[in-house]
C-alpha cells in the first residue's frame, strides 16, 4: 500500500514510527522544512519531498496519483484541507485523512466532507479531552484503554514499595485482589514481557491488567486506589484541549479552573467559557498555585505545550496531596525518564490520533477481518487490539486450550455480544460469531486480521 504522509510534526513522525515497521508499507514524507525531513530519513525507511503539500507540483513529484491513501497532519487545518482536495482531485480514488483542530471548523468540515474528498477526519485535542474526561470519571491514577464499548479495559498499574501486589506471584493474584483479572504484560526495566503464573511482581513493575470494567472497581477497591469523586479539577494551559475539556466537565457538574499566561488566551476563554472560572498566571509559579488552592483540588492536569513544565507542575501537585494528576506529554511521551516520576494519568494527544489513523490503514489493507481498534502499550513494545469474530473466524466454538496460538499473542478477554456477558478467558473458554475478542501481542508481531494470531 502506497501512503503519502504530509507534515513531519508530532503526529506525522509517531505515524512514521508505527507504519514504518511494516514493510508492506511504500511510505512518502512531505514536508516543507528539508532539515526535519533529513532527520527523519535518518531514522525511518521513507521517500521524502520538499514543498508545499497543498501544491499539485509536490504532490506530483510524491506520486499521488498513484497513491492508496493520504494523511494530512501538517500543524495547520486550511493546509490539510487544501491538500486533501487538491489530491483527490488528482486521484479520485485517492483516501484521504485530514488532521483538523480547530473547533469552529468542526461542524463544517462533516457538512462538507464529501466536497473536501475526505475519507475521515481526527481532532487530536478533541480525542485527549475525551481521554482524560474518562479517565476523571474514575478513580486512581491509571492508563486506561477501552474495548467492546467500554465494557472490557485494560489498565496500567505500577507496583509501589508496600502495595499489596508487591511480591505477589501472579498466580496467587486472584486471591489477593479478591477477583478475576490477567495480567497480559509486565514492564521491567524498561522491557516488556508475558509473565506466566510463577512470575513475582516487584517495586517499580509497570503491570497491564485485562478486567471487565465491573470488575475494575473491585480490583482499585481492593488495592485501596479509589478516590473520590472529582468536584473541582484546575487545568494548567489554556490550550485547545482545555477548551474541548471545560466544556465536557461542566457538563457532568465538576468546577474548572484554567491557568493560562497568554493575556489575549484569557479573554478569548472567558468568552468561550463563560461558566469557567479564567485565571492570567504563569502556572509553573508555586506562589501562584498556593493562591489557587492547589492542595484542595480534586484534580490537577497539566498541558501547558511544554513537557518539561508539565512534568514539574504535576510533580508539585502531587507532593501537595492532589487524588488525581494528569500529565500531557508529547516529545517524551516514550522516554523512560518519566516511567519512575509521581506524574499520575500519561496522556499524548499525538498518540491518541496515531492509533486512531493506524486503525483506519490496517482496516483499509484488510476490510474483512480487520482489528476495531489498535491501542499500543508498555510504552509500544506491545498492542491491544479489538476484533470482531465473523463467520470466517478459524476456531469458533472450540475450547482455547486446544486452540495453537503464535508465539507472543494472547486473548486476554471476550465480550459474548449473544449473552451480553463479558469474561476473562480460561482454557476452557470459547468463542463464537458475533463476539468480541480483545488480543494483545508483541509489537514485533503486525496483526492485521483476527485469524494470523493462529498457528493454523
């Protein structure tokens, strides 16, 4: 498949980072900066063109008319937009993805998608406001992904000195957290890796923890992580995404507080906003947050555009005693440096729109069989994915003891869509037409279809 990617920014590099290890993908970069270009070159197997994405000339010289499919992920909306018509002009049967974050295009563009030939659309800022109002919605300061309509997830947990998980075999896990959950992944020392039963959690383990979402509650309960419910969260940065996320907590009856340095930001929320309280500071002054009454929020998320300034102010709310922080990370968002700090909640907004457009290739590639939704974890070293079992589905209805299974897949849950009944599978488990099937696998291992994590 021949994908033409235009602008080599935060979400443009983390697709090239993902795509770039199928070598069934012919990838060309666009780009107008040719000193970014060389970098990336460096690192990925990739043609690169200079130029203006939106010209007919450059996407010419980068084979469009030719090409399977286009992403337009340059930093600005009306250059994607331009791109993706010129382009489909060029190859009517050209798909087309346009990155668009701007809110008050948002109405429009759907209106006239069919005009601008896209063939889908992702606001990045939109998706992470969504993340983290989900991730407010519950207790504990988790990485969280959903599958089978939110009814199956798998969680992040570290293993703290003291835990009740420390030095535990998983095998004796069950009894411990007095109910049925897998552990799918471990991460230790930076590797990740499928424990077997025998295997002893330690201080500092980065676990993944497949549970139905019922089941969930029981398990924070039971490792003493629940909090309370979220009255009042303070939002440093007044970025896109905190605009997308006021106008949802209010919604569900929470009070926010935005801190925001840019004077002209300030007005524009205020009337964006008129229900949130607007405060002109610089967040990352201690004074500052003193005076906000840091210590009695309920939640504390930074995103300032700057990882190094968030990293430091959630730290600080932290040490204050905040229940429930979260930290926006976008450069570092796969650095080890952060897996050891007090930062709560890692979102990376780059990455949320990532795995949503590496879902819509693989279900182009593949449009029977193909995964609903792609989720990397353990810092990418690992997927989740989601699949519906069809009729072409290989071992409907047959015991998972008996069923041969590659090296490095798992079937961590399913979700019986017949019964309405959610599980965590056991090897006398099966399952059938219609349900769904959360597997997770090495990411050396590209999945595309529910039947190549078979032997036969």
């Amino acid at each position: 498949m021949k994908i033409i990617v235009a602008g080599d920014g935060k979400v443009g590099s983390t697709l090239l980072k993902q795509l770039s290890s199928d070598k069934n993908y012919d990838l060309t970069l666009i780009d107008s900066n040719s000193k970014v270009l060389a970098n990336t070159i460096e690192q990925y197997d990739v043609m690169a063109v200079t130029g203006n994405c939106a010209t007919m000339d450059v996407l010419k010289e980068a084979g469009v008319e030719s090409a399977d499919l286009l992403i337009a992920a340059t930093s600005k909306d009306e250059i994607n937009l331009l791109c993706c018509l010129t382009a489909y002009g060029l190859n009517p049967n050209l798909k087309t993805i346009a990155r668009i974050r701007n809110p008050e295009y948002h109405d429009q563009t759907h209106m006239l998608k069919d005009r601008f030939g896209l063939s889908f659309m992702v606001n990045p800022d939109y998706q992470a406001a969504r993340e983290i109002e989900r991730i407010l919605k519950y207790p504990g300061n988790l990485k969280r992904d959903y599958f089978a309509k939110a009814q199956i997830e798998i969680v992040e947990l570290k293993v703290f000195s003291g835990s009740p998980l420390e030095n535990v075999k998983l095998k004796d896990l069950n009894r411990i957290v007095k109910c049925k959950v897998l552990v799918c992944v471990v991460m230790r020392d930076n590797k990740a890796f499928a424990p077997d039963g025998d295997f002893k959690m330690l201080e500092g383990d980065l676990i993944y923890i497949t549970a139905p979402t019922e089941t969930l509650m029981v398990l924070l309960k039971n490792l003493h992580i629940i909090s309370n419910k979220i009255r009042r969260a303070v939002v440093c940065g007044g970025n896109r995404i905190s605009y997308y996320l006021a106008r949802a907590l209010q919604k569900s009856g929470i009070t926010v507080q935005i801190i925001e340095k840019d004077y002209d930001r300030c007005v524009e929320l205020a009337g964006l906003l008129p229900n949130t309280t607007i405060v002109h500071g610089d967040a990352s002054s201690q004074t500052l947050l003193r005076s906000e009454h840091i210590d009695q929020c309920d939640a504390l998320i930074t995103m300032t555009g700057l990882d190094e300034l968030n990293m430091i102010i959630s730290l600080y709310g932290s040490h204050a005693g905040v229940p429930q922080v979260i930290t926006s990370i976008g450069h570092l968002a796969d650095s080890p440096i952060i897996t050891g700090l007090n930062l709560g909640s890692i979102i990376s907004p780059k990455e949320l729109c990532s795995n949503l457009i590496v879902s819509y290739v693989r279900a182009m590639k593949n449009q029977t069989g193909a995964a609903n939704s792609i989720h990397p974890i353990a810092n990418g070293q690992a997927e989740a994915l989601e699949f519906v079992v069809d009729g072409n589905t290989f071992h409907c209805n047959e015991p998972l003891k008996d069923i041969p299974l590659k090296k490095g897949s798992l079937i961590a849950g399913i979700r019986h869509e017949a019964t309405n009944t959610t599980e965590i599978p056991n090897g006398n488990s099966s399952f059938q037409k219609g349900d769904i099937l959360i597997v997770v696998t090495s990411s050396n291992n590209v999945v595309y279809q529910l039947n190549e994590i078979f032997e036969k």
